[in-house]
C-alpha cells in the first residue's frame, strides 16, 4: 500500500472563495431561505422587513471567506423565529 499525499493549494482555495459564481451561489441559497422564511410570516405592513438577506466578505480581508446571512430585523419577524424556528425549519427545507 503506497501513502496518499494530499498537498493544499492556497491560491486555489482563495481563488474559489472569492470567485463570482460562489458568491452567487451562496446569496441564492440564503436568499431562498429568507423568502421560504417571510413565507411564513405575516408582515405588518410596507415597513416590515421580516428576514433579510446581508452578503460581506470575511474578517481577513481579501482572502477570507464570503460570508452570507439571513436575519429577522423586525420585531414582529425575531419574535415569529424565536416561537417556530422558522429559519431553521426554513434552512433544512
């Protein structure tokens, strides 16, 4: 049996952390999680956001990771997520 060497590529990793289609992959996902999350929630109105979608890259700036979030921003929507776990129930859906 001959030992499998693996060696990091570093330039590659950051290259696909930082690549266009990832970013967009991951703000689809989070976005389709945000809107199976508003859903179920009934807004209050124009004003209410429900769950929002940030998109920002991460702390070691610029080779970290992308980092995508969804979020309740409302009252009404932080209350909602933390009776029914929507965002969770939302994420494995």
């Amino acid at each position: 049996m001959s030992a499998i060497r693996f060696k990091k590529n570093i330039a590659g990793f950051r290259d696909v952390r930082y690549r266009q289609k990832t970013q967009a992959m991951l703000e689809a996902v989070a976005q389709g999680v945000a809107d199976t999350a508003n859903q179920t929630l009934k807004l209050n109105g124009p004003t209410d956001l429900g769950y929002v979608v940030g998109s920002q890259p991460g702390a070691r700036r610029p080779f970290g990771r992308w980092r995508v979030t969804v979020a309740a921003v409302s009252p009404h929507a932080i209350r909602h997520n933390a009776k029914y776990n929507t965002l969770v129930k939302a994420f494995n859906g």
